[in-house]
C-alpha cells in the first residue's frame, strides 16, 4: 500500500512561549532520526526513492517545498510521473507521513530551514533499498 498523509501538530502558546506537538503521531516504528539544512536556498536535493522504506518530514525551522512522486517501476520509471507538491512550514507544523512506494525532491524556501527526518529503517536497511535517479528525471515547480 503507497500512501503519503500530513499529520497535523498543535501549538500552545502563553507569556513563556510556544509548544508545538503532534500527540497523534505514532512514534514506535522509527528506528532512526536525522536533519537536513541544506546551504542555501539554491540547493535542491532530488530524486531519492525507496520501495520499502517509511519516512516522516517535519520542518522545525524556515519552510521547505517538498515534491512525491509515486513510482511506478523502480528500474525503469516513467518519464511521464507527476509530482506532488506539499510546503511544510515550521510556523504550520505538521509532519508528512510517506510510505515507501515514492522519489522525492526538496528545496529550502527559507535561508536556514531545517528538515527532520525519521525513518522505520536502519542506516544498512535504507542502502539496500535505496534508488536514486537524476534531477532531470521530473519537472517540478521547486
């Protein structure tokens, strides 16, 4: 089953500052977390799929626009995919949920922007189910 889905957070704020959380989001499958910041705005990291591998993005920090797509053979792709684009925004929080199945790409909006990233695999497990293909592959709006 491929499927991706936003989780909505919460926020809590009084005169000592803001709480963000995300009380429904299901923690016991992560076996790793890591954070992205890319050097600046320029940069976009794509494509970089995984057919089994489940992945969470929340951005704690600036925004950043996120590009799915859904692949339909990993050896051989179609040319023709469509992206999905979702901006994930730190003063919007919400964390994308996205199974395996898809490539994505990213880009910081912000200067500075911070992407957290948790996964349901071990860093040798993600190798070996690891494809990337050129960034030429799709046209996004980035």
């Amino acid at each position: 089953m491929v499927y991706n889905k936003l989780i909505s957070g919460e926020t809590f704020i009084d005169e000592r500052g803001q709480l963000n959380f995300f009380n429904t989001f299901d923690m016991s499958s992560i076996r790793r977390i890591y954070e992205i910041k890319n050097e600046n705005v320029n940069i976009i990291r794509a494509w970089q799929a995984h057919k089994n591998e489940m992945k969470w993005f929340y951005c704690h920090t600036g925004s950043f626009v996120m590009q799915l797509i859904e692949i339909d053979n990993f050896e051989h792709p179609s040319a023709l995919l469509q992206p999905k684009r979702i901006i994930l925004e730190a003063n919007n929080p919400s964390i994308l949920e996205l199974s395996g199945g898809y490539a994505t790409g990213f880009k910081a909006l912000e200067e500075n922007s911070t992407l957290q990233v948790f996964s349901n695999f071990s860093l040798n497990e993600s190798k070996n189910d690891d494809y990337r293909y050129p960034i030429e592959k799709w046209e996004a709006e980035w």
